[in-house]
C-alpha cells in the first residue's frame, strides 16, 4: 500500500496497511479509491455494510472483527447477509479488514 492517496486533487494520508491515517479523511469519493485499490467497484450492497460498519464504529469506537461482523450483519441485515461468504464475495479474503479499511475505519481487533 502507498502512503496517500489523490482524491479530487487533495491527498489523503494513509498507514502502512493502508487505512486512513485520519478517520476525517474519510468520504464517499475517498471510499471509493480505497476500494479500487482493492480490485472492487462499490455497489448498494457494499454501501449497505459500509454504512453498518461505520455506524458500529460511531456507537462503539471500534471495528468488529471478522466474527462480530458477520453476527452484526446478520442481526441488521437478515440470515442471508450475515453469512461469510455473502461478505467474502463483497470484500474478498479479510472480508473485516477489507470492508473497515475502505469504511475508512482502522483495522479490527483480532485481525492479522
């Protein structure tokens, strides 16, 4: 991962791992680019989860880790969602670190 990204001619600096440096960075547009590093064009279903997550983070002041995800989901979004491999189609292998990182979130807990 670099150390910034361009979005709309203004740098946004990120991490080692590549999440935000600055959780105020984050919007719509620096979402999206975080996503395209990543190979994935950002749906409603992404946004669905990455709403949720940034919700989650709001009221708790972390990410949920892969397990915790998964139960959040299914608790908000129905037994269909809240499944990994629904999660694992949207965000790809670390589907927790994956989705936090484009939520512009630092990374979870529990997650190597």
């Amino acid at each position: 991962m670099s150390g910034s990204i361009n979005v709309g001619g203004k740098r946004v600096a990120l991490d080692k791992e590549g999440y935000l440096r600055n959780l105020n960075d984050w919007n719509e547009a620096v979402a999206e680019a975080l996503a395209q590093q990543q190979e994935i064009i950002l749906r409603p279903a992404h946004w669905e989860i990455l709403d949720l997550l940034r919700e989650f983070h709001q009221r708790h002041e972390l990410s949920p880790a892969t397990r915790a995800l998964v139960s959040l989901v299914k608790k908000k979004l129905g037994p269909d969602k809240g499944r990994s491999i629904y999660l694992m189609r949207l965000f790809r292998g670390s589907f927790a670190k994956t989705a936090s990182r484009i939520a512009g979130l630092p990374k979870p807990d529990n997650c190597l």
